[in-house]
C-alpha cells in the first residue's frame, strides 16, 4: 500500500525556542524518531540558524539533525543533497527571504526531492519565510501598517505546497491585513492566510489545525461583490466588499476545499 502524503506546518516566525516549544514539539512529533533535515536556504547569511534550532530540537530529544544550505541554484541539482533528503524524515525550512528559497530550488531535483519526502509521509515545515514559501502565491514586499495601496504590492509564486492560498507570517504583530486584502484582491481564487507569531497551521490532506500562542485570520474573497483592484489608479486604497473573515485560535480546524472552519469544538 502506497504511503499517504505527509505533514505541512506553516510557522508564523518567531516561534518559541525555549520554554514549551509547543511548535518544535509538533514538529517532532510527526518525525517518528527519523532524521531533520534544517534547511537555511532562505538566508543569506545562514550562520547561527542551524546552531539555535540543533540546540531547540535536541532540548525534546530531537538529535539527528542535518543542516542544508546552497549558495547558488546549481548546487540544487546535486545528486548528494537528492539522497540526503531520501534518508530524512522532515525538512524544515528557517526563516530569512522567501523569494531566495523559491529561486534557489523551485523546478529543480530537490524540489522534486521535498515533495517526495512529503508524498511518502514526511514532514515539510517552514517558519515566516519558510511558511510563505510553501503556498502557491508568494507574497514578497508590500507594506504592513497601513490600508492597501493599489500598486504597493510585489508577489511572486510559491512552491504550491499548500495549493489556492497565499500565506503570510508575523502577520498581527506587523499589521499585515491591508496587504494580505491586497494579495486576495489580484487573485479571489486564493485564500488569505495570516499566521501570528509563535502560532502555526499543521495541514494534513484538505484541513489545517491551528496550534500556537497566537491567532491565524483567514482572509477569502471567492464570493466578493466589488473591487477597484483593477480599475482604481495607481495609489488608491483598495476597495474590496463582502470579503469573509475568519479569526482562529489554537485547536481550531479549518477546511481548504470548504473554504469553512470545521464545526467549532467545545472548550
């Protein structure tokens, strides 16, 4: 019998390294004893990211762990890093630039290699670059502190890990909802998700959980009845109406194909 696809978890950044990791440990969790692989791509100066989570996953018994860095695309077409990923049991990718983790792998033989691992059941996880990484649209430059500006927006596509949405990270403590409207408003078809620090979605198949300390806020506008996203002139604020919102808190479980939480749990 074939294995099921995996895990997906998609951090909000910042998640905690040393008191409960409730993160980590979900993380650690889903491996079954197997091998880690943290994969630094998304920065430019990676040193130090490997150290800080060897020292966090093995605090809960986490210890075979396998840093994998590339300094430029070719390296992504090495058989070596092909078979280091076919020994793993979960890759997580650290934060830093997201467009740098889609340039440096996207179409290449370790993208193909991070999908197998999940086809066969592994975990892919990624925390604030890493999380937007694995949707379809990438959202890369926009500013969050204020209301959406017709124009003030750069997005890029995905790894499509997490297939119609566009994921963004440290999302309230950086006041990303006008430009995650924004991101929704260029494509309806995507859903918004926006995921606060030290908070996560674990997705497995068409559903996601929410664990963390924080909020994740589903933004969707498959059924709105007017934008100006098209028409207005470059620097309005965007108009967007009949937008849904759904604010969700750790344990709370949403359906990607219902587009809908699933029937609120009794606390």
């Amino acid at each position: 019998m074939a294995n099921k696809p995996g895990t997906l978890i998609a951090i909000g950044g910042h998640e905690d390294k040393k008191g409960d990791r409730i993160i980590l440990r979900a993380v650690a969790e889903r491996l079954g004893g197997g091998r880690l692989i943290i994969a630094t791509v998304a920065s430019h100066e990676p040193e130090g990211y490997f150290d800080a989570y060897r020292d966090a996953f093995a605090a809960i018994g986490v210890t075979d762990l396998v840093e994998l860095y590339i300094d430029d695309r070719a390296e992504a077409e090495d058989p070596a890093l092909s078979e280091l990923l076919e020994s793993a049991a979960g890759i997580f990718f650290t934060g830093g630039d997201q467009l740098r983790i889609v340039s440096q792998i996207g179409d290449t033989p370790l993208e193909a290699s991070v999908r197998a691992l999940h086809e066969r059941g592994g975990v892919v996880a990624g925390t604030s670059a890493g999380a937007s990484a694995q949707s379809e649209t990438m959202l890369i430059g926009g500013s969050g502190d204020e209301s959406y500006r017709i124009g003030d927006l750069h997005l890029a596509p995905g790894l499509a890990l997490i297939r119609d949405t566009i994921i963004d990270q440290h999302f309230a403590e950086r006041g990303r909802i006008g430009r995650l409207l924004g991101a929704i408003a260029h494509n309806p078809r995507m859903m918004g998700i926006g995921i606060d620090e030290n908070s996560a979605i674990i997705v497995v198949g068409s559903q996601f959980e929410v664990i963390g300390s924080g909020a994740v806020t589903v933004v969707d506008a498959g059924h709105a009845s007017h934008s100006n996203i098209a028409e207005a002139e470059p620097d309005r604020v965007l108009s967007l109406h009949d937008v849904v919102l759904h604010a969700l808190s750790a344990g709370d479980i949403f359906d990607l194909c219902r587009r809908r939480p699933v029937t609120p749990r009794k606390d």
